[in-house]
C-alpha cells in the first residue's frame, strides 16, 4: 500500500501546480470619522501590498464598506458583492483582519462561512489567527462572533441611553427633508419658508372646511404646488401627516418611535412601549394653538365615524365631504342620522333624506320620522341662516358672553399653588429618606408624617386632574366660538344659495322634529326652529 500524501493547495479544483491562488480582503468601518476613514484607507493600502509582495496570490480584489453596520448584510453593498463573485468561483481565498469586521451578528457570520467552506473558499481571519479551511470546528468563529455582536448590542444600548438622555433634556433633532414649510435657520433651529407656510395654513383651513384629505389632495395638484421631496403629486397620507405633526404649532414630540434591536435596526411606533417627550415652543408655530386643537377634534371625530357594516337600532352613519347633512341630520325620536337616497318619481330622479334606522327596519323602531325632500329641506336652513345673520350683532354679543364664562373657569392660580406644594411635599418626601438612609432617625417614627404625604399628594393630584379637564373643555369651547364669530364676520351679505362649507362652519346639528319642522342648533349654543314647506 502506497500513501499519497495529502495537497496542501487550498482550492482543491486547481490543476495547475503554478497556478495562483485569487486572494481578496474584505475591509469595513462602521462610521464616517476621521479616526475610522484613516483606518479604512490603512487596511486597503495593507492588504493591497500585502497581496502583491506575496508570488502565489494573485490579486482578486480589495472588498471595503465604509460607514456601514456590521450587524446587517443588506446594506454592505461591497460585502455582498464580494460572496456573488465567490459564487461564480472568482475567488479562492479572503483576508481579513478579524471576525468583527466581517460580522458583528453570529448567525451571519456563520451562515457566510458555512457558504464559502463548500465552495472551497477560506477565509483567513488575522486577528484571531483561524483559516476557516483547515479549522475542524465552529466553536472558535461562533464564540468570536458572539463576541463581536456582544459588543454592538453593548454600542447600541449606550447610543439609545443618550439618545433618550437627550430627549429628556428637551434636545430635538429635526428631519428638514421632510418637514414642509420649515428649513434649517442660521441659528440651528427651523426656520419658517413663507410660501409653504401659506399652504400649510390652506392646508388647515379646508380640513376645518369640511374637506377630505382626498380633496385637499387634488386642489393642491390642480395648482402644481410641489411637495417637500420636489415632487407635483400630493397625496392622502402626505396631508394627513400635515394635520397630525405637532411641529405647525411649535412643539416637539420625542421618541414617536424606536428601534427594537440592534440586529434588525427595524424602527416601530411607539405606542407606550417607551416614554415620550413633549418640547412646548420649541421652535416658531405657522398654525395657532387654538386651530391646531380644533383640526385634532375633528380628526378624531371624522375617525371615530363607524362605516354603516351591519344593521343597528341607531347609526352614527360616516363623514361625507360632499354632503354636510349626512353627519349633522339625525332624526328627534330615535336619535339616527339621516342619510341620502335618490327616489324615481315619474321618471325623476328626486333627492330625499331619510332616517336610517327607518331605512333599515321600517317602523319597527322608529315609527313617525318623516323623509324630507332636499330641495325642501336647503330652503328652511338657508331661511334659518339669513335670519341668524341678520341679528348677527345680538348672536355675537351672546358668543363673546360665552367666551367669557368659557375662560371664568380656567384657574390659572389655584393650578399654580397645587402644583408648587406637590413640589414641595417630594421635597419634604426626600429629606425624609435622607433621614433613614443616614440613620439619623427610625423609620417607623416617620410612618405617620409618610402616610399624611401621601393622602395629601392622592387628593392634590385629583384636584390638579380635575381642574385641567375643566380647563381643556374651556379652552375648546373657547376656539370653538371664536372660530364661529369669525366665520360671522367673513360671511355679511344674504345667503342666496345653499352652501355645504358654510353649513358645516355655522351648523352644530339639525334635528328632524315632524314633516315641516326641523330644530337648528348653531355653533357656540343658538339654537331655532325653522319651518319645512308641505
């Protein structure tokens, strides 16, 4: 029996005896400082020279990612265009200076090694002295790269601890890119850009109209107003976004959102999960505070409009930007909206209001609620509204009275004084733990003088809560009448046509009481009964 002893060449396939092994490096940094760039230009002058001095390797390539992540392969462009040239056997060997600069996540690191060791490609990693072709066993690469994502979960917590560091600290950072109407001041901080400030501002305005989102859409790109990206097209979700960014009228939401691991690098909303940070007048508002909180009611409102799924005693029914009736006409016996319907009367197609409940089940519930013909039903409320008109002064008199006894119930004093001995009860709160912790006292003996604090601080905190609700149903009723006493002032002459913008902008409700009566409710609490024609 003859031994033939085994070939030492690496690549098993080569024939050749003078053939030269295709060695190429892989090199990666994983930020864009100084100190990195000078390492990543270092490690491709190395291993250039190092290839070229050696007789037996020949020059495949030099691999390098700059400023990239090593826990992910997907956007290390270099690195994977390296394994497809590995792929159509274009390479034998790779150098690298260490498992972490080729990996910082074990499960790739492997998967990548297990796919170049049947190819027949080793990789040599310098670092820790393994050559993945004559090793005999995973251990040492799974226990290196352990290591190595170790360390970046370890970077990753310490960046989030900053970042939340600052977040508490009220430091925002603003994403121009995407921020319409805003740019980069000199100072640092946005600055306001007119023009798309006006848009934002129309932007509001025909939300509070009744317009959708869809309908915004469509007027902006009727006037080629480009967007932020540059781009003609707006879209639902570009304009919803407008509406809900709290950045038009000067505040900061912090940390909206976060990252879940540092492997995956996916970014989720944060529903709760992690705490968030209000700035208040972080930068200059292009929408006032008032009209702000009116667009967020009538977000939620519009939001919280059920479609019509399934048969009910009473519907709410959905918001229509077409018809302002359909979500202010509700019918006075059974409390359901009213909804439109085409009848073909004599070959005509006549517009008629109807209760849906009746709809849906007849006269079962609702027995008496009359359908109202459209033509009929715009003559009473145009009638309603010039009459409203014509003792506007009056109507405003009772309004600014109402604006007043709305802001009687905000008590900015007593809000203040609560919130100075809930400061000062922590105080006394801490000076006792003090006490403990330098074993000046028991702290049995101050049990009592803890319990007192404690109930004082329960009861302060629920007065504190009560008084802002009462607060915030002021400061909304308070907008909610402004608003209305500027609508009063835009709109002076006689209404001569029915107009569904102005009907939303004056109407609160419209009751259904019998076949010629209907009760108006205006907004800011007018309320008057107008007269349907037979």
């Amino acid at each position: 029996m003859t031994m033939i002893p085994a070939n030492k060449q690496v690549n098993t396939d080569v024939k050749d005896k003078y053939h030269q092994l295709r060695v190429a490096a892989y090199c990666r940094v994983s930020t864009e400082q100084e100190e990195q760039q000078n390492s990543y230009q270092v490690q491709i002058e190395y291993y250039t020279d190092l290839i070229n001095k050696n007789i037996e390797w020949e020059l495949a390539g030099i691999f390098a990612d700059e400023g990239i992540s090593g826990t992910q392969t997907k956007k290390r462009t270099e690195f994977n265009r390296m394994i497809r040239l590995c792929k159509k056997r274009k390479i034998d060997l790779i150098l690298c200076k260490s498992i972490s600069r080729f990996a910082r996540n074990t499960v790739d690191t492997l998967e990548y090694v297990r796919q170049l060791k049947d190819l027949g490609i080793g990789v040599i990693f310098e670092k820790e002295n393994i050559n993945t072709m004559t090793m005999t066993s995973e251990f040492m690469i799974a226990l290196y790269g352990s290591f190595a994502q170790a360390e970046s979960e370890s970077i990753s917590k310490n960046v989030s601890w900053g970042v939340e560091k600052a977040f508490r600290e009220g430091k925002v950072r603003y994403n121009y890119k995407m921020l319409y109407g805003y740019c980069k001041g000199e100072n640092g901080k946005p600055e306001i850009i007119p023009e798309e400030a006006e848009v934002v501002k129309k932007i509001y305005k025909m939300f509070l109209d009744g317009y959708s989102m869809e309908n915004i859409a469509n007027y902006l790109n009727e006037l080629n107003i480009p967007t932020k990206t540059g781009k003609s097209e707006w879209k639902k979700a570009v304009i919803q976004n407008i509406l809900y960014n709290e950045k038009y009228v000067g505040d900061a939401m912090l940390q909206k959102t976060y990252t879940v691991d540092c492997i995956t690098h996916k970014s989720v909303k944060n529903n709760g999960e992690r705490a968030k940070y209000l700035v208040s007048g972080a930068h200059e508002a292009i929408i006032d505070r008032d009209t702000y909180n009116l667009v967020q009611q009538e977000l939620a409102r519009r939001s919280s409009k059920r479609r019509k799924s399934e048969k009910a005693l009473t519907e709410q029914g959905k918001y229509s930007s077409k018809f302002a009736l359909t979500e202010l006409m509700v019918c006075a016996e059974c409390g359901s909206a009213y909804k439109r319907v085409i009848w073909n009367i004599h070959g005509r197609r006549v517009p008629v209001w109807r209760c849906i409940n009746r709809i849906d089940n007849a006269n079962r519930y609702c027995k008496k609620s009359p359908s109202m013909h459209e033509d009929k039903l715009h003559r009473a409320i145009l009638t309603a509204i010039n009459e409203y008109f014509d003792c506007k002064d009056n109507i405003k008199e009772i309004l600014k009275d109402n604006v007043e006894q709305a802001l009687a119930g905000v008590s900015i004093k007593e809000t203040k004084a609560i919130e100075h001995r809930l400061r000062e009860i922590d105080e006394a709160r801490n000076d006792y733990i003090y006490l403990i912790a330098s074993g000046s006292t028991d702290e049995s003996t101050l049990d009592d003088q803890f319990q007192k604090l404690y109930a004082e601080e329960q009861e302060l905190n629920q007065r504190l809560a009560h008084i802002k609700s009462q607060n915030n149903v002021a400061t909304d009723k308070r907008a909610r009448i402004n608003r209305t006493l500027r609508v009063i002032d835009e709109n002076n002459c006689e209404l001569l046509e029915y107009n569904d913008i102005l009907i939303r902008k004056l109407i609160e409700c419209v009751r259904v009481i019998n076949k010629t009566e209907i009760q108006i409710i205006f907004k800011g609490g007018i309320e008057t009964t107008a007269i349907v024609e037979k």
